[in-house]
C-alpha cells in the first residue's frame, strides 16, 4: 500500500563521485557517505536521492551503466550499500536511487551481445539501423545527441549505426521490445527487495521513440526534443512499469522532466493515471537561460510565473522543488550578488521551502556553495563541457562565448568536491581528488558552518525542522501577491484559516513591502526570517537586500 510518505519529506541530493572520499583515491564513496549519515540527519532531512553508483565505465559519470545490480569498484561493494541503507533506515532516511533505463552503457552485457550480430536475441534491446544516403555512409535520420553531434554512431561489427541521444558509450534502450521493459522491471523490484524507497528516473520522458524514426524538423529550441520527448508510448510503458513494479511497493518515483511544461503536469502525475508519482520540471531554470542553458539576464517575475504556474496544478499532482541539482551551476552566482552570499542563500531557502512539494537540497548547497570563479578549459571534466568546447574550437568564433557560457554554466561548477572543512582538499579526500576543489573552501565550508550559529547551514536545519510534519505547507493552498513584480517574491500558504505570508525581497537593495490588504488588522507572528531584526508583526516595512520573512497571520 502507498503511503505518499514523500509528502512530507525533505531530500538531500548526493553525487557519490564528489561527497566523501573514505579511502584516498580522491573519488567519493560509499564508506564516505556512511561517515557523513549523523550529518545528514543533524540537518533534518528525511531522504536521499543518491544519484548512480552502479558498475560504471563513467563516460558520463555513472549514468552510463553497466551493471545493474551491482555497486562501482570505486564507490566500494554490494556490502557497503547495505550498510549504507541500513544505517539511513535506522536513522528515519529513506534512500532514493537513480534509475537509468533511457539507456545503458556500450560495456553492458545486453549491449555487448546485440552488437556482436544481427541475429543475436539481444540485437533488438536497441535500435540498430542501416546508414542511410547512396551509399549507406549517414547516419539513418537527422537526430542530434544531447551532448553535441549526430545521434548515431557506426559499429564497424555489423556495418549498421545504433542510436544514442546521449555519448556514443550511451546506447538508447528500445522500449518498444516488451523484454527490455520486463528487464526494467525486474530491476526495481531487485532493488525493491533490497529496501531501496523509490527511484529518481533518470530522462525517464526520453524513452518511447516516434515509430519509423522520421528525420527531425531542425528547431534550434527544441534541437528535435520533439521526437523523443513523450512519445507514442510513454504513458503506456510507465503505466505497465507502475503496475508490475511500483504500485506493489510503498516507493515514490520522481521522473527528470526535461521539457515537461506545466500543460503536461496532469498527464505526467495525476494519482489516478498510475505513472510517475512526481516530476522535476526545469521549466524554472528558464528564467535566466535559454533551453536552459544559454544565459541570459535573470528576471524574477519570469521566474514566479513558472513557479506559481507550478502551484497551482491540480491537487491530484505533487511537485518537486529545487534550484540546484548535479547537471545546473550553483543557485547563488546565478540569483545573489556575491557580497550577500549568506542572506541570499538563506532567502532562496525560505522562498522555495515554504512552497508546496517536495523539497530538494543538492549537495552543498546548505553551506552556500558556488560556483568556481576562473575555470579554465583543462579543468572541465565534464563530458558535455568537454564536447562542447570541442565543437566550439572547430568554429572558432564561437570559442569565447563557448567559455562565457561554461563560465556560468557548466555542469562542473555542482561536481566540484563537497567542502567539508578548511584542511587540504576542503577535508573531501586525503589524496588528490578526481576533480578541481573550488578554491574558497578556505571560508566556504561545513566545520566553519557548525561553528557559526547564524550560518546558511543552520539555517536550514532550522526550515527543516519547521517544514517536516506542517500541515500549512504540505496541504494550504497558495497565492500570488505582486506577480509582476521583479523585485519581491511574495505569496502566502492558508489551510483552515491560518495563513503562512512569504515575503522575500530578491534584490540587493531596500524595497518598500506593503501588507496585501487582506492581512490587514488580523493577528501575527513572524515564523521564519534571516535577519535578526526582521518585522515581529505582519505590516509594511522596508525589506532589507534579500531579506525573507514568513508571517503566521490568523
Ligand atoms: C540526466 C542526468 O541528470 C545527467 O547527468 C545525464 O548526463 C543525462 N541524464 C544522461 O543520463
């Protein structure tokens, strides 16, 4: 039976690869995690979405598999995770995984076999298909990778290409074959068995093609999304997954919705439909990128537009929310001047978790990590940045804007190691660690966080603890004062008559707050804020740079 436990949750996102390295060889692991489990719980969050740490040739950093069943040499053994899990569950944290089933890696086993002939059981795991062109040279349709050139790549074995929307070492899976979905199957429920809560799946909207794989019409906002995103026969794989899988368990699944518009909220997740439970819309991160990820200015009420548009789905939906994750740069350098590191981080917070949803807090992102100020190409290790600033160096021109645009917003600047003191390597590994330490771990940093009773760090204990179990955030309904404003995000969350009034001012200067009118006269306290002189009552007041306030009013 469902208990929608993940209701009431709290998630912290950990990147394996850069949380904690136990044993020197500079790449995070899984004793490294079980090490940091009393920290997790001091911050009051109730899971965890462990991004992959299956049997990985890394390509793309685990998210290419080859193994599904078993745990990275690097991160440790199947005993490790089952310490791991063991020691969550006792402390009250469920354990979220990452699924990965849009595609495998080149080195998986079922990869191997259906390359090796045309005729193996395992060919049609895939879509394999012949070049197309006079001469059978092209690739068979115009597909673009996600990660930079055509979505096909040629096997010499056999003389035919096989798709991939993602690295050559990532061949898409062919949901279309009823085997390949049994195999889906069978692989939740082997991890089911385990303990494991639920799954973060992974592009999940990717993985029912257009029959026929027509050539794309070359839109340079969508680069083809089109065809991949919601096909033919998404809703009736996830349905038949939910029904032989997930519905059996008392899991929560949250599907990566890149390209998911609130239009498609209801369709994705109603309860009813038996699919997703939730979805991470990046409809947000619009608001200061194109197709999210060409800069442009931030402008706040584009951003409350999409955010309000999100709360008020239908209540047979349930949201996520979350600025960072391991694939967008830190939230602070995108929204907060860098003199207002603190009280912006702490504003953010309040703004996003006093929202209806699951919350989500990336790794880091509790001490106010940022961005790494002066990147220079050797040191993306990224393979999108990498693939990127290759094409751009054939075009020339393109090269500074190439590295303006990975300056702000490579998916390197979330990798760099999770800064846990000031001692060599931000305390993440006593070796040399797998990728650049942000330099300002020297005042950026966990041990100087616990120390400091006003820090972003405790501060978000703080939201937490006031969050878990608070039935005015879980259940109230939501409203949108000022929504053109680009200065204030202001909203206020009302269940049974009390109400929780939002104010942050999102710039780095003074703005005038005026009292919606409907507040007027009632009783209140202040609940929440990040400075210590905020207003105690509810009422017009000056809102100092990034200043937030809740107001309980009744
Ligand atoms: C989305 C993941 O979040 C990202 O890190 C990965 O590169 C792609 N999917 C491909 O799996």
């Amino acid at each position: 039976m469902k208990t929608r436990w993940y209701k009431d949750s709290v998630f912290y996102q950990i990147y394996p690869r850069s949380f904690c390295d136990s044993n020197g060889d500079g790449i995070g692991d899984i004793k490294g995690i079980i090490s940091k489990l009393d920290y997790l719980k001091s911050l009051g969050i109730t899971a965890v979405w462990l991004s992959p740490c299956y049997k990985s040739p890394n390509d793309d950093n685990g998210y290419d598999i080859s193994d599904y069943r078993d745990i990275m040499d690097e991160f440790g053994t199947l005993d490790d995770w089952k310490e791991m899990i063991e020691g969550m569950h006792k402390r009250g944290i469920k354990l979220v995984m990452d699924l990965v089933v849009n595609h495998t890696s080149d080195e998986h086993e079922w990869f191997k076999q259906s390359r090796s002939s045309i005729d193996n059981p395992y060919r049609d795991y895939y879509f394999w298909r012949k070049g197309s062109g006079k001469d059978g040279k092209k690739p068979p349709n115009n597909w673009t990778s996600r990660f930079g050139g055509s979505a096909w790549a040629y096997d010499e074995q056999t003389g035919e290409y096989y798709l991939h929307l993602f690295s050559k070492k990532q061949p898409d899976l062919n949901w279309d074959n009823p085997k390949v979905r049994q195999e889906v199957v069978d692989i939740c429920n082997y991890w089911f068995e385990l303990g494991v809560d639920g799954f973060r799946c992974d592009v999940i909207i990717y993985i029912s093609k257009q029959e026929g794989l027509p050539n794309a019409k070359w839109n340079p906002f969508t680069c083809g999304d089109e065809y991949f995103v919601i096909g033919p026969h998404y809703h009736e794989y996830i349905h038949e997954i939910n029904q032989k899988s997930w519905s059996k368990y008392d899991i929560m699944t949250v599907g990566e919705g890149q390209g998911i518009t609130v239009a498609d909220a209801e369709s994705m997740v109603a309860e009813p439909r038996e699919e997703l439970d939730a979805i991470f819309t990046f409809e947000h991160q619009e608001a200061d990128a194109r197709m999210s990820v060409v800069p442009r200015k931030f402008k706040l009420s584009r951003f409350k537009k999409i955010m309000t548009s999100w709360q008020n789905i239908p209540n047979t939906c349930w949201n996520s929310l979350f600025l960072e994750n391991h694939d967008y740069s830190r939230s602070i350098p995108r929204y907060i001047k860098p003199e207002f590191r603190k009280e912006g981080a702490k504003m953010l917070a309040v703004t996003m978790n006093f929202m209806k949803g699951t919350p989500y807090i990336f790794q880091g992102q509790e001490i106010g990590m940022t961005n790494i100020e002066h990147f220079k190409p050797k040191d993306y290790v990224d393979i999108v940045s990498k693939n990127v600033y290759k094409i751009a160096k054939k075009i020339f021109p393109l090269v500074p804007v190439v590295k303006w645009a990975l300056q702000k917003r490579a998916r390197d600047h979330a990798r760099t190691p999770m800064q846990w003191s000031a001692e060599e390597n931000a305390g993440f590994t006593t070796g040399t660690p797998w990728m650049y330490v942000n330099p300002n771990y020297k005042e950026i940093n966990v041990a100087e966080a616990e120390a400091d009773p006003d820090s972003v760090l405790n501060f978000y204990r703080k939201i937490n603890k006031f969050r878990v179990g608070n039935k005015i955030i879980k259940d109230g309904t939501y409203n949108e004062f000022y929504a053109k404003s680009d200065k204030v995000f202001v909203y206020a969350r009302e269940l049974h008559g009390v109400s929780y009034l939002v104010a942050a001012n999102w710039t780095h200067k003074v703005v005038e707050f005026d009292l919606p009118e409907q507040f007027k006269g009632k009783t209140s306290k202040l609940v929440m804020s990040n400075y210590f002189d905020s207003k105690e009552e509810a009422g017009d007041c000056n809102l100092m740079p990034y200043e937030a306030v809740v107001w309980e009013i009744k």
